[in-house]
C-alpha cells in the first residue's frame, strides 16, 4: 500500500512540474565570463587571410548552432524512472522502519541513527558545503579525511558532483541552468530536479564552472576514485551493523531504522535548503532573490537555513549572521575545529558590510533597520569607511573570479594559520 501511495503522490507532483513549461523554457541569464574569443586565434605562419576567414566563420556558425541547440529549443522534461523507481523503495523502506520503532521499541535504535545524521550533516554543512564548495576557510589533512567519511556517510554523491552542482545553483541561480531552479515549483527544488533529465543548460553553464581545485585535492580524489566502495560502507553497512553487534538488536530493525529511515530523514534535511529555504521566510539582505532566511530550516539542517545572507556572502564560513550557535551548529563545529588547529584562515563578513547591504537590498526585516529607525544605531559612522556598491551575488565562493575586489577587502579572515 505505502508504494503506491508514494508513487501516486510523485507521479502528481511530476504532473504539475510538467505544466509549468512557461518556467522551463525561459533563457538562462548568463553571468560575467572572461573567456576568450575565436577571434583572438592568431593565424599560423603562411595561412592565407580568405582561410582564415572561412575557419573563423565555420566556428562562428558551430557556437551560434550549438547556442540554439542549448537557449531556443523548447525545452521538454523527460522523468526518470528508474530514479523514481529508487525514491518510491527508499521511503517505503523508511516508512517500515518508522513502524519498527513503535512495534519493536526500538528507540535507541532510532537515536542511534539520528546521531549518525548528525555526522552525516556535518560532512554535508562543514564539508562538501563550507569547505569545499565555496572555500571558506582551510581544513588540515585529518579534518578533510573525517569530513570526507562524513559525507560518504550521507550518500549525496561524491563531493566532486555536489561541489558542481551547488557551484553552478549559485552562480545561476534560479535559471534554467540552476540545477533545483526554484523557478519550477516547490517539489521540483526540493526532489523533482533528481527525479528528471536535467536541463541541457545545467550542463552547458556547468562546464563554465571551475573545479580545478576541487581535483586538486587528493582526499577528494580518492572519494571520486573509490566512491562505490566507501560510500555503502559508511552509509548502509556501519549504520547497520554497530547497533547490531553493541546492543543486540535485530538486523531488520538495525536496517531500516539505522540505515535507511537514517537516510532518508538526513535526504530532506538538506532538500529543505534548496526548496523552503527559497519560498518560505525573510530577505533581510537582498529582496530582489528568491533565497530566503529561515530558522525552521537552519534547527533541522545544523545552521543552513539562513539562505539569503548565504546567496550574497557565499563564502562567509558561518553562512550565516549569527552571534550565538542556537541555530547553527556546524559554526560551532568548525570554531572548535579553528581552536584544536584543524580548521584555519576561516572567512567572514565584516559588520559594516552587513549594515551596508542591509540599507541598500533588503527587504527591512533586519534588527539594524528597527534600530536605525529608533535611532539606537549611527549607521552612517558605521559605513562610511567602504564603499561597496557593487557586490555580486552571483558567485560560488571564496576563488570565484567574479567575486568583486570589496568582498575581499572587507573580507575577515579569523585564525589564519
């Protein structure tokens, strides 16, 4: 009964995402490349002017064809059914074991694998996401090994995947090329983007993205290289096994509460960011994006819920503005991690260049605006020193080109090593 309830419930939502094709076949809207022109090419020696010409005009024609091959074909979804197939198994797996809890007693079991979220989280928050991703701080070899187990642990693909993916969200943010474009509806961003053929510009912009130094770290080839291997180990086969050998419960329960209702309660705890944190909550610091701060989303994903700071400050490594860690565990983590000298050159924000876009994009729910306009704050004293009325928001961390040279003057840079 429960999978096909759950199929009937996809198979619905895909009905509506495939209405919207006003959404899907919009134009992407590009960001600032520095790439170079066919007509920067230099004749060789003795090549006649008329040939080269003929070349330059051959490959003007290949990039226009291949341009609208990619922006003005009209753009139909295709489901995948296989990965339906996997999502339908997957929580009804889940739903037997929320069952198991109540009819076995198995509420240890149940902590058990809530705590194995919790490391899950962190390799996902502080690691593919912070560190990773958008390079705000600097991890040592034992913290980037820890965060990598971590992250297998939550099976969301190999950190080489995930970095490109969530590169290209934020450097395309709600485009066709946005991977879980929040443009095409609430399931769409939350678990329809996984459950369909991605959009041929998803994969065009995605090869503007650099990843250099994502494969220049060996922890990540590794995980790249042998990730069918670890990643069953850490997510399924631990999970699994510990409550079975240390507390003698049984491997039905150990299964599908440890492992795979685990799993997929962590699932929608990271989708949550890519969907409710773009529709439900405030812009206190750009109004004019779709990304939003809620705290809802911040308890549930270890502090990833303030996503409009984190859409304009990327490669701040609290991805948030918060001066206590009530809602954003994974700061915490990684001040730790600063104080025992794994985690270094952490970056951040400074408070003026908070106070400054606060004034100029938001949407007035910041604190400082109420207090400004009690005048408990001198706001103008607190600016005057910069002049940054030219931040991107479009850029997917700390080594983007693109990042404006203000963002990296008034950058905070806490513990460097």
């Amino acid at each position: 009964m429960a999978p096909n309830l759950i199929g009937s419930t996809f198979l619905i939502a895909e009905t509506a995402i495939t209405n919207n094709d006003a959404n899907n076949n919009k134009q992407t809207t590009l960001a600032k490349t520095s790439c170079k022109s066919s007509n920067d090419r230099v004749p060789n020696q003795g090549e006649s002017a008329a040939a080269m010409q003929q070349q330059l005009a051959k490959t003007s024609a290949q990039t226009q064809s291949k341009t609208d091959a990619v922006t003005q074909k009209p753009y139909k979804m295709e489901i995948v059914w296989f990965n339906v197939m996997l999502f339908v198994i997957l929580h009804s797996m889940a739903l037997y074991g929320l069952y198991l809890i109540w009819a076995e007693n198995a509420y240890l079991e149940f902590f058990i694998g809530y705590l194995y979220a919790v490391l899950g989280g962190l390799g996902i928050t502080a690691g593919v996401h912070r560190l990773w991703s958008h390079r705000a701080y600097k991890a040592k070899l034992p913290l980037r090994i820890f965060l990598m187990l971590c992250q297998s642990l939550a099976f969301q693909n190999s950190i080489y995947e995930w970095c490109r993916d969530h590169r290209v969200h934020h450097k395309f943010t709600d485009t066709n090329a946005d991977p879980h474009n929040s443009g095409r509806g609430f399931f769409f961003a939350h678990m329809g983007w996984l459950m369909c053929k991605k959009h041929p510009d998803v994969r065009e912009r995605g090869k503007t993205i650099d990843m250099s130094d994502i494969l220049a770290d060996p922890v990540v080839k590794f995980q790249k290289r042998l990730y069918f291997l670890i990643m069953p180990i850490c997510c399924f086969v631990i999970p699994g096994l510990f409550p079975y050998y240390v507390l003698g419960s049984s491997l039905q329960v150990c299964f599908f509460v440890c492992s795979m209702l685990r799993y997929a309660l962590s699932l929608h705890g990271t989708w949550l960011v890519n969907s409710a944190a773009h529709f439900y909550g405030m812009r206190p610091y750009e109004k004019n994006i779709s990304s939003v701060d809620s705290k809802v989303v911040s308890v549930i994903a270890f502090g990833e819920g303030w996503h409009n700071y984190h859409h304009v400050f990327p490669w701040d490594y609290k991805a948030g503005e918060l001066g206590t860690y009530q809602y954003n565990w994974t700061t915490a983590f990684l001040d730790f991690m600063a104080r025992i000298g794994q985690a270094y050159d952490l970056k951040s924000v400074s408070n003026e260049m908070i106070l400054k876009r606060v004034q100029r994009t938001g949407d007035g729910s910041h604190p400082s605006v109420q207090d400004v306009n009690n005048n408990n704050v001198n706001i103008s004293e607190l600016v005057s020193k910069l002049d940054h009325d030219n931040e991107e928001t479009l850029v997917w961390g700390w080594d983007d080109k693109d990042i404006c040279d203000e963002d990296r003057k008034g950058a905070v840079h806490k513990k460097e090593e």
